[in-house]
C-alpha cells in the first residue's frame, strides 16, 4: 500500500477548502451536529497530516478564512461550529510557535484581518503575542491597522481596525498607544478603558498612574464595579495597603456572601474575628426586607443553623417556589440539620406554586412534595405559629381540591 504523503493530503485539503468557499447550500438545523464534526474532521486532517509547521499555519489560515461562506450559510445558535473555528485558532497558533520565519506569520496575520465579519479572525491578533512575534513585529502590523483605519470611512470598520490596534498595545504593554486607539474609536474614554488602561499601569509596575486612572472613574458609576474592586485588590496587595484590602473584601463578601468571599476575608483579618464578621453578617441579613436564599444557605454552611431557621421563619409567605432548584438545595441543608419546621415551610411553597399555576406537567413532583410534609409532620414538636400540616392540608384541599389530576397523583404517592 502506498503511504499519502504530506503533499498530497495537502492538495486534497486545499480542494475541501475551495468547497467550502464555494458552496451557498444552507444546512438545516437537523444536519449541523453532522456539518460541525465534517468541519472539526477537517480541521484535526491539516493538524496531524501536515508535517512542515508553515504548511499548517497555511491550511489552518484557509480554513479561518471560510468563516464568511461557512457561517452565512448555517444556523449555529448552539456554537458548534464556532468551536471549531476557535479550535482551528489554537492549533494554528501552536504551529505559528514552531515556525520561524516570523515575519511570513505577521504577513499572514495581516492578510487574515484585512476582514473579519464574525469576529473570529481578531482572535488571532488578541493572542499575536503567543505566536512568537517580538516587538517590531506587534508595532508593524500597530502602523498597518492605523493605516487602514485611516483609509476606512465606515465608522464600524473604524472601530474595528482601533479595536485590533487596543489588542496589540495591551500586549505591548502601551498604555499610550491603547488610550490613542479608544480615543480614535470612541472620542472619549469610557470606563472600560479606563480600567484597562489602568490595568496596563499596573502590571508595568506603575501603581501611581493605574490609581490615577481607576479615580478617574466617577465613584457613583457602578458599571464594571466588580472589575475595578478586583484591580483595586490588586494594587492594594502591591502596596501592602492591609487596611484598604480588608476593605474591598469586606465589601465583596458583603455584596455576595458565601464561603468562597467569607474564607479569602478572614485569611487576610485573622480566625480570632470570625464571629465578630459574622455576627455584623447576620445583622445586615436580617435588615434585609426581601428574602434570599443564598443568604439562607450561607449560614448554614458557615454553621449559624439556628439564625437561619430565624431568617426563614421570618419571611416564609415571601419565598418563591419558582425557584425549585435552589430551594431543594436548602431543603437538602436543613435536613442535615434535623430542621423539620424549615424543610416543612420549604417543601409547602414549592408544592403551592405549583398549584397556583396549574402546572400539571408538575404534578407528580408537587404530589411527591406533599408526601413529604406528610411524613414531616411527625417530626414537627412546634409550629410555632405556622399552620399545622392538618390545617395547611385542609385549607389546600378547600382552595385545591378540583384539581383531579393532582390528587389522583397524590393518591398513587400514597399507595
């Protein structure tokens, strides 16, 4: 048997590439599992068949450059397709490495961009860095994408072109250069910008101008909290600022309490104030009006039961059984603590808001649900003020007792 050398596999792929270009039948919704894994077979044929690196980079590129035929003519809600193409990126990256002309990859690098109507070809200029080219080359192709902007009249394609210079000067490390390029696209600095920009100070070393960037930003701008809070860490840390540090991570673990921000605030203040944290933690709690289940869940896990049970009892006519998932979760937590009167509560919203809205495909779940409080209810010493299980299930067979359908259900739980 003769064995296909590289060459020829080359020129077999080169002719599925010019199919794809070529073809305008669209596929069906039906046929896109199979058209992805057509395309993902494709893609993996240049990577393992093609020995010489600049052969795949050259391969691989002409398959990016299919993305225009491929994706007009396809529905890809489901990104299958896309995750070929960013497969295709990856790989072609891991040959650009091995190559050594770079130059020849700059040059390619460019030609790819020249247009990009789906956003996948800019990845390639996001990572240039990774391919091994070295500074001249990052700002060869900074004055290229300049020139073209300049050349372009459509705003978007403006924009575009600014867009791949921000890429390369966040690479090159050029605060200048990135803010030259956002005020060319956007005529000002939003506030993106200025965190990027001030991001860029930063891991150069110049805490200074990141702060000055980052104060910049009106302090009653809530966009991109988060992200600044996180840079902010950052430069606290760099400065050994302790006191502004524990500040941000009170603040984080205030603004989504959980295990993760609890623990990672009291590595930085010490286990000696880790009552006192939580105390100030169950106050904010319970001046809360609204009820929140995470909350609820956070305190079991950080062993605070009994303020739990307190904060459940407290607002059980405001909990939502819409939120099936997160409350069985809650459920599963209070049985673990023996906390029968709190799993009753739980288990009755979830069964009532699915009688409510005369969900019958739940039925069989909200007759499950029922089953439950009836064993429950053996288990309940005090219902401390609540209705007790006959009288929540009298008032349930009142207000529910037509719905036939559930309760033939509820009659075969029993059986």
């Amino acid at each position: 048997m003769t064995k296909t050398s590289s060459n020829d596999h080359s020129v077999n792929i080169k002719k599925k590439l010019a199919s794809l270009k070529r073809t305008r039948r669209f596929v069906e919704w039906r046929d896109m599992r199979a058209f992805a894994r057509s395309l993902d077979e494709l893609v993996v044929e240049i990577d393992q068949c093609i020995d010489d690196p600049w052969g795949r980079v050259s391969l691989l590129a002409g398959f990016i450059e299919t993305d225009k035929s491929v994706f007009h003519r396809c529905d890809d809600s489901n990104g299958s397709v896309g995750d070929v193409y960013h497969e295709a990126i990856g790989l072609f990256i891991n040959s650009a490495k091995q190559y050594q002309d770079k130059k020849a990859i700059t040059k390619l690098l460019l030609k790819l961009n020249k247009e990009d109507d789906f956003g996948i070809r800019s990845e390639l200029i996001n990572v240039a860095l990774e391919c091994g080219l070295d500074e001249a080359m990052l700002r060869f192709m900074v004055d290229e994408f300049k020139k073209r902007a300049e050349q372009l009249t459509g705003e978007f394609e403006q924009g575009h072109q600014y867009m791949l210079v921000e890429m390369l000067a966040r690479q090159l490390g050029d605060a200048y250069l990135f803010e030259q390029a956002c005020l060319a696209k956007w005529g000002e600095l939003p506030v993106v910008s200025h965190i990027k920009i001030a991001e860029i100070h930063f891991n150069n070393g110049d805490l200074e101008d990141a702060c000055d960037y980052l104060n910049s930003i009106k302090s009653s701008e809530s966009f991109m909290a988060r992200e600044r809070d996180d840079l902010w860490l950052k430069i606290y840390r760099a400065q050994e600022d302790t006191e502004s540090v524990v500040k941000i991570l009170s603040k984080k673990f205030h603004q989504a309490r959980s295990v993760i921000t609890f623990k990672t605030l009291l590595d930085e203040v010490g286990e000696d104030k880790r009552e006192k944290i939580l105390d100030d933690a169950v106050t904010q709690i319970n001046e809360d009006e609204t009820f929140n289940s995470s909350d609820t869940q956070f305190l079991i896990t950080v062993g605070r039961v009994n303020e739990a049970e307190a904060y459940l009892f407290k607002h059980a006519d405001q909990i939502d059984g819409h939120f099936y998932g997160g409350l069985l979760s809650l459920i599963n937590l209070f049985e673990e603590q023996s906390c029968y009167l709190a799993m009753s509560l739980l288990y009755r919203r979830l069964l009532l808001s699915i009688l409510e809205r005369a969900f019958n495909k739940a039925y069989n779940s909200a007759a499950g649900h029922l089953k439950k409080l009836d064993k429950l209810e053996k288990r309940v010493a005090d219902w401390q003020g609540f209705e007790t299980h006959q009288d929540f299930k009298e008032n349930l067979i009142k207000k529910h007792g037509k719905k036939r359908s559930f309760w033939g259900k509820y009659e075969g739980h029993k059986k």
